[in-house]
C-alpha cells in the first residue's frame, strides 16, 4: 500500500467514526480524555467511608465529588507536567473544561430517582413567574439530559395566552436555536395553526422535556417524570384556556392516558392543575406535526381536531 492509498484509508476510517459518532448522538468533545464516572463514584464511596479527619473532611460534599479520583501512580509533579503538556493556560480548553464538570448532574450521587422527582417539584412549585422557573429548571441538576444537550429549550410565545401547546422533546434545530418546533416539524405546525386563524406568537408552545436527547431517541420514563413537575408549572402559570397535548408522550404524560394517540386524539379531556388550585382546563390530544410529516394522509385527522379546537377556542373566548 502507497502512503497515498494508506492516508485515504486513514481518511475514511476517520469519516466513518465520526459519521457513526453523529448517529450516536456524540456532537461535541468536552475535554481530551473520557471521564469515568463509575471510578468517580466508586472514589466517593471510598472518600465517605473513609471521611472523619483532614482538611477532604470539612470540603462540601458537591465539591468532593466533584473532584476527580487521581490516577494509580500519579504525583503533583507528574499531574503538572502532564497539564503542560495538554496545553495548560489555553482559555478556551480551561472554559470547556471547567462547563463540563460544572453541568455534570452530580446531585445523582446523592438522591434517588424518587427524591430528585420531588427536588423537582419543589423548585417548579416556588416559582412564582415563567421567568423564575426558566431559572429554577436551568439549575436543575436531576436530569442526565442536560448535560448532553446544548441548550434549555423552556418554550415561547405569549405568557397569558389562551392556547398552549406541549410537545415531546426539542430536536437537533431546536437544540442549537434554544426554541420549541423551529424545524420542518415546526413550520407545519405554524401553517395549521394559521389554517384556523391563529398565529404562532400569540400561543404558548413548550415540550414535556426541555433537553434534547442524545440522537433524537425518545426521553425515558424517568427523564419524562423529572422535567414533568417544570411543564405542569408552567401550564399553570400561563393558565390557557385550552391545552393541546401533540403526539403520545405528552398526551400520556399530561392525561395519565393509556390509549395510543389514533384513538385519543380527537377527545376532550380535562387537564387538573397538579400545584395550585386552579382547577382543570380543557384539553385534547393531537397529532404531532413530526408525525404528520411522515405520515401525510393522517392530515385529514389532524384538520378535522383543527376544526374542533377552533370550536372550542371560540366558545370560551366568547364566554
């Protein structure tokens, strides 16, 4: 083999290892080396056992997990002059490395599942306006999610509106814009609510889970239930008069419905205010534009549900 045909080869092995990496939902290096969180942990457990005497003992517990276990046979010196090496004093390298340990979702090592949902809770219930629980839900450390993704995607549109919509979970372009439905599923969207005579800046629009999930697979059961009490906040603190639920999981998350979205779409519900004494709202489940892309002769359903909410919006609006 030439050198020719050998870097051609490096070329495309190099290729293929990034295309699979893009598939996998790996967009982005946060530091040169992985980081081993399973020895992370298992150097806490160690730390905790061992805790009693010197100055690790009185360190915030957040701050001894957050440091990572040194390696066997490592020194200072050695340490040094590894980081001189790897390009010590390069701001840029430091920023990154310095975002990735602070977004690590660290709080997992200390709660279970039950009590980060409740941690959750708690900080959806305090707050008062949509601004406070954008922060409250950035500072949220319970979901995984965060850490992969790369932006919060909260929601938009009108803080008082009549109509709110939920979806599922942001996509690639929702992830790098920060917004809810900007993509191909999001026009869609904007051209049904258009057909009835509404525009998208004068709704509520916001997903069940705010973070991207790696390479677009649904959110898990859990990573629904953790960011849920943020989007129930939220529905109350915008207090529409109708909610929409798009696609299944939100339907199933925010109706604690057990049908599948072709035989609940279409039905009024009633949404109940989980954290506040608002009573209930009306609701219906539709189809998710997504969906309808892939699916275009389900249209026919989906204007049909369009029509109906149109009714709807126009009997309590006249009320």
């Amino acid at each position: 083999m030439t050198n020719d045909e050998a870097d051609l080869s490096w070329r495309r092995e190099a290729i293929s290892l990034l295309r699979f990496y893009s598939e996998a939902g790996i967009e982005i290096f946060v530091d040169e080396a992985p980081r081993d969180r399973f020895a992370e942990t298992l150097a806490e457990v160690e730390r905790r056992r061992g805790a009693g005497s010197g100055q690790e003992a009185g360190m915030p517990a957040r701050a001894r997990m957050a440091a990572p276990p040194p390696s066997a046979g490592s020194s200072p010196s050695a340490s040094a002059g590894e980081s001189d090496r790897r390009g010590a004093g390069d701001p840029a390298r430091e920023a990154r490395r310095t975002d990735a340990g602070s977004s690590s979702p660290q709080i997992g090592l200390n709660l279970s599942e039950d009590a980060l949902i409740a941690d959750g809770r708690e900080r959806a219930r305090s707050a008062r306006t949509l601004a406070e629980l954008q922060e409250a839900l950035r500072s949220f450390e319970g979901c995984g999610l965060r850490v992969t993704a790369k932006t919060c995607v909260f929601g938009n549109g009108r803080e008082d509106a009549d109509l709110m919509l939920v979806g599922e979970a942001p996509g690639r372009e929702e992830d790098l814009a920060g917004e809810p439905f900007v993509g191909r599923s999001g026009r869609l969207l904007d051209r049904m609510l258009q057909a009835i005579g509404l525009d998208r800046a004068d709704v509520r629009v916001t997903n069940t889970v705010p973070w991207r999930p790696p390479g677009n697979r649904p959110p898990t059961p859990m990573e629904t239930a953790m960011c849920l009490p943020f989007v129930q906040r939220q529905i109350e603190l915008v207090s529409p008069k109708v909610l929409v639920c798009l696609g299944n999981p939100a339907s199933k998350a925010l109706l604690d419905a057990d049908e599948g979205i072709l035989r609940l779409r279409g039905k009024w519900k009633s949404y109940t205010m989980h954290m506040s004494e608002g009573g209930q709202i009306p609701a219906i489940a539709m189809l998710h534009p997504a969906y309808l892309l892939r699916n275009p002769i389900q249209k026919r359903l989906a204007w049909r549900d369009l029509l109906a909410l149109q009714q709807k919006l126009s009997e309590l609006t006249a009320s």
